[in-house]
C-alpha cells in the first residue's frame, strides 16, 4: 500500500525563506538596522504571542473579529499573534517608565501576522520596521524621524526623485472639520474616511459620497477641494483653523528647510491615515514610480501611548516599514542587488588522504573570518568544479598530495578563470584583500 | 469613573528584550552565525506557522495533544506556531530536492513554541540554533558537525575543559538490545527510556525498573552496567555489536584524532537522545561546570528525513542550540560580555540656535558610521550629561555658539574623563580610532 505523503506547499500567505531570500531578507534587515543605530535607536522585541485584551482595547472591531490570529491557550487565555508592534512596545514602555531614561529611541523588526487574503503587497506574515521616539513633545523629533525614514531609503540607493514625503497634522482635519465646515464628530469621522479613500474612488463616486454624510451645506465639496489644495504658504485661507495649528505646520516646514529636506517633504492636507490614534503629525512617503504609484509607509504622532496600562501621558512619533512594501519600491527602482555566496571559498577533496591537510588549511581561513565550504567526498574534479559554481564560489583552493607536502595550494579565481600556487598564507592574504 | 487599566506584564513563559537583552541576544546570535557561515553554511528560515500534520506525522502524540500550540485558522485549517524547526526543513528540503546541489549545508535561528510549564532553562518561547546538513551519509560529516558545534563555543571564548560531547550511534543500542539481552522491540524501547533518565533517579530505582522490564534475565542489570562501561577499545566487548557498528565508531574516532578534538568528545554509550528519529550517530555536549551539570545540546543522524514528503531518501545530520541554554552556560563560566551604548556618541543642545549646525555634525558622524544620540532640547549642561551617563555614552560632543562659528568641537571622554578642543575632522577622526 503507497502511503500517503505530506504536501510541500508552506501555510498560505507565508513565505518560506530559501539561502538565497535570506541572503536579501539580512540585507534589508541590515540596512534599517544601521540607519536606525546611526540615530541612537536601540533594539527591542517582545514576544510573537500577546493577551488578546492589548489589541481588543487598541484597535477596531474589524481586526479583533476578523484579521487577527486569536486562539484560547491551553490554560484558557484569550491570545494573539501580534499584528501589529505598537501594544507590545507601549507595554514594555508602561512596565519600565520610572527606569528608561527619556527620550525613548527604540526600534524592531517583528513579524507580524494578519489573517487577510493574500494579495500584491499583501501577506499573512511579514516583518515590519518600528521606529519610534518617547517622551520628547517638540517638532525637532518630528524632523529627527522624517530625516531618519528618508535616510533608509537613501542607505539603499534611492535617488531623492524616487519617493516623496506628504505630511498634514491631526489637528488640521479636525479643526476645518469642527469649525470651518461645522460637521458634528460622526460626520467628521465619515468624511476621513472618504478622503482616505479618494484615489481608489471615481470624482463622481466621491461628490456623491460627501453630499451624502454633508447634505446641509451645498458648498462642501468645493470647500474641502480648496482645504486639499492649500500649501503652507497660503495655510491661514483654510477656514476654522487655530494659530496654534498653523504656527506648528510653519515651525516644522520651516525646520524641514534648514535641514535640507524641504525638496522631498510636501504639506498634504489630504493625508488621513487610517488609524484613530495619530494625534499630532501625521506623515506617509510616496514612490514616485509611476509603476509603484502608492504608499510606501507612514506614521505620526500619539500622545497617549500608554493610556492602556497607566494613568500617566507619553507622547510618542514613530513609523512602520514593511519589507514586502519595501522590496517592492527597491525592485521598482532597481535597488535590489546581486547577493551572491562568492565570499565562500571552496576547497574540492582530490583523494582521502589529503582530508585533514584540508581541514587544516580550512581552519586557518576560518580563524580570519574567511568562510570555507570543505569537500567531505572525494570526486572527479570536474563534479565538484560543477558544484562550486552551482554554489556561485568564486575561490577555489586545490590541495594535492604535492601542495600538502610543499604547504602550498593552488588558488583558482572563477570569476577571471585564471590560478597560481600559492603558500598557504599568501593565498589567504589574496583572498582576503579581493573580498567584497 | 476610574477606568480599568491593563497589566503590562507579558505573556506566561516568554520575554520581553528591553535594548540591553536585545544587545546580548544579537550578540548570541551574531556569534552563532559567524561561525556557522564560515563553515560555509546557508541561512535559511520558514513561517511560524505550519499545518498541524507536520507535527502530527512526525512526533509521538505528547506534543501534538499538549506541548504544542496548535488551533484552527479562521479559515478552518488546523495549524500549529512551529514548535521545532526539523519539520520545516524537512518540507524546504524536500520542495526544492532537485535544484539544490548537495552536500545541502543549512542553518536557522528560528524562535519555536511549547506549551509548558514554565521553568529553569524553560520557557514558552525560546531561540534554537538549528544547523544541518544533508546528502552526506560519511562519518566526514559527523567530524564537521561535531567541529562546528564545539567552534560555537569556543568562539563564546569557552575553554577546552568547559565542555565535553559525548558520543554513541543508535545501532549500538539496537544491536545490543536485540543480539546480546535478547530483548523484545518494545522492552528494548522501555530500557531506553530508563537509560535517558539514570541520572534523573536513584540507583535502586533504576535497578527496579530494569529489573521490571526484563524479568527473564537476572543478569540483565550487570550486561547493561558492562554495556554503559564500554569504551572505544574494548567495544568488541559489548555482547550482540556487528562488526560494521564497530568499524564505524572506530573510524569517527579516530577521525576525531586526527582532527585534534579527541580531548573533548567521549565515546559513551549511555547516550540515547528522546527522538525515534536518530538513525546513526548521536551525541550530547555537557557542561562540566557542577554549577551547571546538564545536557547543553545534541543531535545526531536521522536517515529518512524527507519521507513524509516524497519516496526518495536523504540522510542528514545536524544539531540544535537553545538560547536559553547557551546562556546559562555562559554565565556559568563567566563568559557573558558587557555590552554597552559605549560607542554612541552623543552631542547635549546648550541652546536652540546650535540645533542645526549640530544636526550638520551628527549627519558627518553617520555618515562615517558612528552611531549619534542628538538631544532635541536645550537643557542645562548637567542634566543632559546625566542622561550620557545612565545611557552608557562614553563620548560627547559639545557644540556651543563659538565653537559653531571655529568649526570646532569640544569632545569630551566621559571614561578617562578628559576634554579637548578639536576640528569636527579631527574629533571624528579620533573617536573611530577608539571604537571597540
């Protein structure tokens, strides 16, 4: 009787990470990594399972009914695969408050899990960068953080036409909202949400919609195209607006400016962002690609982090970049690049007896943080030639009974097809110098 | 009304990494890669999560019923948060087994679930250094392995008496059960389990337990006492060994000769590793330390690797390291590093007018790869030193309205408590000198 075997396929929405993706997924990792120490940001994680409490409090219906990885423990607790890093971060802040020296920098690259259908961009499982800054309420870390995400980009060799940062600011909405169009909060919250939505909906679809949630006022959709269209040069026409608000959108652009920035960052009232609790600045960075026409990432302020946990106020700014988005904008703008194994050396096993001449000669390599892949059969040379190429090896070091008793060995370069006896050290240093 | 707030306390048997558990964890982590990669091993990784039937198939219903965190998704299949990596592998392995050249050399540091009871060296979520390879069915793979796990720690600066790995092969076990105690399957399967936990129970026990299990012999206490006495130079001695078992433990160990590791590994046949899974050799590395007297980790051959997946055979063989474990070790042997912000360098705001010529500086710091904390808010002098100091910062740059106007900079070394005036160039240049 055959007996039945196992799919192969991975769970749906995930990516299972050969060699050769793993070599690209350290290198994205890397990289954020090296931007965000270069600003003083320290790493953290938590844990991928949290009370399903942290995230029932903090979001929405729609992810706790729906997208979220909910299950009951075996001990009967209600838990969750974290979809997002903020509850984890805000808890581990809460727990230590007293004890971290403020600011706050800190940043991680969790995996995150979202039950929603597989799509471009969009995966059951991805890995997301969190930048964030506690404690520090002034515009100075609103332009540290816009500096930073530009900085990552930059670090993989985007151009500064490649993407664009739109920034509005909470208050912005909420003010023309209240007092220039006098909604009341429901229709406030509704008219967000449609011009959240407004590149995905046709004109007609979105005029029809705002008359809809504002049929009390004829000139709405007219006063909210003039609300889009302002610039902070002409940010006081919006009606309803506080000094307050405009004094903080002019410090900021005005900042942005003498940190040469201001030819990427643009003043956008239009930008929402879907999550509730952004309460200052709110920002996303556009590709520009008009084949990646969308947003890349974004974030903002929130000035109760911790309400959850603690009856004490934090204010925090922060961001997330995923690394499905990222890869995206990086393939569009040809960013992506060759990561090969060229850095391994090979050493082919000729016959048995020279095995541990070859292991010492390994060794010495190794000790200089010189990679070495050791034959343990010996084969035809050819085969193993084959192999190293396969392989993607650039160096091979072939050791037969004459090299092994002269200490030599003779160094191959398959990149330049060309090769030299060499002592043992002298091939070493060579190898060492040519590394990428 | 008060409003109820949330604990922030994380969830049973996991940890949250605050910025200074993240520096030793990448630091545990950075050192296991290295020396795994210079091997010439690939790293590797699979999704959290995996059907069910991954576990269900491979490991005895304990697990699948209690240890592991398994539930159903929402969209109705039974899944399961990995609690071992083989699986995965296993499945990679088997999905690609015609485009990979072999030998295949892998390595992952996934994190892994088990429901428990948390405890000593146990938790819910931990880390494991999984290494492997695959396609070399030659005891010249059982001496790399062995090599590399004992590179591991020697690289955490480890010395040679720190540790011992003890040996066996499971045809050992089986020949000796079968051929010399005459032992039925499933008595034989019951005296393994009582080998594997001696050191758990008393000798009387012990001695009652064998005794239960093999009531026909009453010799059978002192053949196995004989057997557990063995070593590689009186193996002929153990009643029941074929002459190919003992062929291939005489050439690993006189392999391990050759290699100069015969001072570290034993040959000891009491080894047993829980898995049914082992095929050929196995081994266990312990801590000699009486602080810490236990089983660090272990692995072994397992011949049929892919079977659940496909007919063809791929014999492998490779280990795992826990994070928890290594720890411990360390720590044990004083060999945890001190890990500090030392190399940040931070620059204090004396006052708001010097935000941006500061900014100038850290960006020419970064730039060069010196990691910057730049305060965002003039303070007094002593308390932004204050927070230098809590955060570990050795280096600081102070940056007043003359020394704005000079180009210079006043660095100051907070360790050997020094200061001097320097050119922006020139302080640069002097901190990269110094950087650990």
């Amino acid at each position: 009787m055959k007996e039945q075997k196992l799919t192969t396929a991975n769970y749906k929405g995930t990516r299972d990470f050969f060699p050769e993706d793993m070599r690209l997924r350290n290198y994205l990792f890397s990289v954020m990594k090296q931007v965000a120490v270069s600003y003083g940001y320290e790493e953290y994680d938590g844990p991928m399972i949290e009370s399903l409490d942290l995230y029932r409090a903090k979001t929405g219906e729609e992810i706790v009914g729906k997208q979220i990885y909910n299950f009951i423990d075996k001990g009967g607790r209600e838990v969750a695969i974290r979809p997002e890093m903020t509850p984890t971060v805000a808890r581990m802040v809460a727990s230590k408050l007293r004890d971290l020296p403020r600011p706050i920098r800190w940043f991680s690259i969790p995996n995150l899990w979202r039950y929603e259908q597989p799509g471009h961009g969009r995966l059951r499982e991805h890995w997301q960068l969190n930048v964030d800054m506690f404690g520090v309420n002034h515009f100075r870390a609103e332009l540290e953080i816009f500096s930073l995400a530009c900085d990552i980009l930059f670090a993989f060799g985007a151009s500064r036409n490649s993407f664009r940062v739109k920034v509005s600011h909470r208050s912005l909405l909420d003010e023309f909202f209240k007092s220039g169009l006098k909604l009341k909060p429901e229709q406030g919250q509704e008219v967000s949400k449609i011009l959240d939505k407004k590149n995905k909906i046709t004109g007609d679809e979105y005029v029809a919609l705002v008359s809809k949630t504002i049929p009390e006022d004829a000139t709405a959709v007219s006063k909210i195209d003039q609300f889009l269209a302002a610039t902070v040069e002409n940010i006081q026409t919006i009606p309803g607006l506080t000094g307050e608000t405009i004094q903080k959108i002019n410090d900021l652009f005005s900042g942005l400016k003498d940190l040469g920035l201001s030819d990427i960052v643009d003043f956008d009232p239009s930008v929402v962002r879907g999550f509730d609790y952004y309460t200052g600045f709110i920002f996303e960075i556009f590709d520009t690609s008009p084949k990646n026409k969308r947003s890349l990432y974004g974030g903002g302020r929130y000035d109760n982090l911790i309400g959850l946990f603690s009856n004490e106020e934090l204010s925090g700014i922060g961001f997330g970049l995923g690394d499905v988005t990222l890869q995206n904008f990086l393939e569009t703008h040809g960013l992506l690049p060759n990561l090969s194994n060229a850095n391994t050396v090979y050493i082919p096993l000729l016959d048995d007896t020279s095995f541990f001449a070859a292991q010492t000669l390994a060794k010495q390599f190794r000790a200089a943080s010189v990679a070495v892949d050791l034959s343990l059969q010996s084969q035809k040379m050819g085969k193993q030639l084959s192999y190293a190429e396969k392989k993607g090896y650039r160096w091979i070091l072939i050791l037969g009974e004459e090299e092994t008793k002269n200490q030599t060995v003779t160094l191959k370069d398959m990149v330049h097809r060309s090769q030299e006896e060499l002592k043992w050290d002298d091939a070493l240093q060579k190898v060492r110098t040519e590394l990428s």
